[in-house]
C-alpha cells in the first residue's frame, strides 16, 4: 500500500488518519524539495510518529521512487510519502498517485493543512482567487517571467494572485516577500507596467506558526520589511471588496 500525505504547515497539523496511516506504515520517505516546516521540526514529527523518516529531494522522488513502490509492492510493505502542506497541490505528487495505480499498487491520498488554507482567514474571499504561481528566482540563462504573466491574467480578471516563493535546496536558501518583489519589480520597469501600484500586496510570513504575519501595503513598504520568519509568500490582490477591505484590517491587526 502506498500512502501520499500531506503533513501540514507544523508538526501539530498532522491529522489523527494521517499519523495512523504513517504508523501503519513499514517505511516514509519525506519530500524535502517544495517547502519546509513554518515552526517545529522534522525530529519533532519522528516522536510523534515513533518512526524514523528519510528525506528525498527531487530526484529521489520525480526519478528514484518508483523502485521503491516496486519493492513494496513485491514485499507487500507500506509505504508512505510525506509532503509539507497539502500533497495533492502539485502535479509531480499526483503523478506518483498514477504511477502507484499503473504498478498495480493500491494508494492513498491523504490531504493536509496547507497554505490555501489560511486565504480566507486572512480576511480575502477565497472564490476571487485565480490561478496559483511561483516566483523563481533569476538565474544564469535562465530568468523566467511565466508567473508575472499569471499575476498580470488574475489581475485583469479581477482576481487575487497566491504567489508561491522560490526554495533553493541546495542552497538552503528560502526567497522572501521582498526579494519576490524586487524581482516583480525589475520586469514591470523592463515591460513599462504598473501592476505593482494598483493592486493590493499583502506578504504572508511562516503561516500556521506561532510567528505567523500578514502584512499589507505599499511595494515600497513591503520591499523594506525584514520578518526573519518562513517560509513566506506574497498575495497580489485585485481591487478588494467593502468585506475583503475591513476583513483584512481587522483580523491582521
């Protein structure tokens, strides 16, 4: 059997039928490429569990982990893989979810706390909320603008943009809200746009912690802030409703 789970934003989001599935389960791997933990630690979830978890990066689970569903398969061993926030947000996660059915390996999808999760609460009506992105950071031959295209779509559609950050594993670099705008900033300067001063930007600051901040404001303002908490990401929001403007006030004081 072959579990996929999502395991929250902190240790303490683990759902009861998430923590019976991992105990259940003979091995669980981690996947430790798309986010990390807002507050607490991985050690922190082996006491809970009472099993010990091996961490696998992108290769270990986009090319490496069919050998293991073919080894539990042939064992008749559970096997489960653990992912930060929700596992079914990413394509790559659903993938493994085919994989497993084509192996002829039953599966289970088991969903966590994630970052969507939290949209509504910050006050933002999670039905105005278009297509997710992730802002990447600029690197040697490679400076996508995809996501600004995305931003700029939702926007225009009169809806509110979750921008996801880059992570730079092997860096173990975790970009900020205003390094994300900075970068926002220099392809609207290069496209001679002003996205950036008519919307709404509000900065999301290790969400689901004890830290946890939202911060609106100015791109000026927001490029300036300095919180030391992640992971973080940046919502670019259309022209707000009466509710959404008093809402956002008044629950992130």
């Amino acid at each position: 059997m072959f579990y996929l789970i999502g395991i929250g934003l902190r240790s303490g989001h683990l759902t009861i039928e998430a923590k019976e599935a991992i105990e259940a389960c003979d091995k669980v791997f981690l996947e430790t490429y798309t986010s990390i933990y807002s507050h607490g630690s991985v050690e922190e979830l082996e006491k809970m569990i009472g099993k010990k978890i091996v961490s696998l990066g992108r290769a270990g689970v986009e090319q490496e982990f069919e050998p293991v569903l073919k080894e539990a398969k042939k064992s008749g061993e559970n096997v489960a893989l653990l992912v930060f926030g929700n596992a079914l947000s990413a394509t790559t996660h659903v993938q493994l979810l085919i994989d497993a059915k084509e192996l002829g390996i039953k599966s289970k999808a088991i969903p966590g706390i994630s970052i969507y999760s939290f949209l509504g609460a910050i006050g933002l009506d999670q039905y105005r909320f278009g297509r997710t992105c992730t802002i990447v950071a600029p690197k040697e031959n490679y400076a996508p603008e995809s996501f600004y295209d995305t931003i700029k779509s939702n926007f225009n559609a009169g809806l509110h943009s979750l921008c996801l950050l880059d992570i730079e594993v092997e860096k173990n670099k975790l970009m900020s809200v205003s390094e994300a705008l900075d970068i926002l900033a220099k392809i609207e300067k290069k496209r001679g746009k002003d996205l950036l001063q008519k919307a709404t930007l509000i900065g999301l600051y290790a969400m689901g912690s004890d830290n946890q901040t939202v911060k609106s404001g100015s791109l000026n303002v927001l490029r300036r802030s300095s919180f030391a908490h992640f992971p973080q990401s940046l919502i670019i929001a259309a022209p707000l409703t009466e509710k959404e403007e008093e809402a956002l006030e008044v629950l992130n004081e």
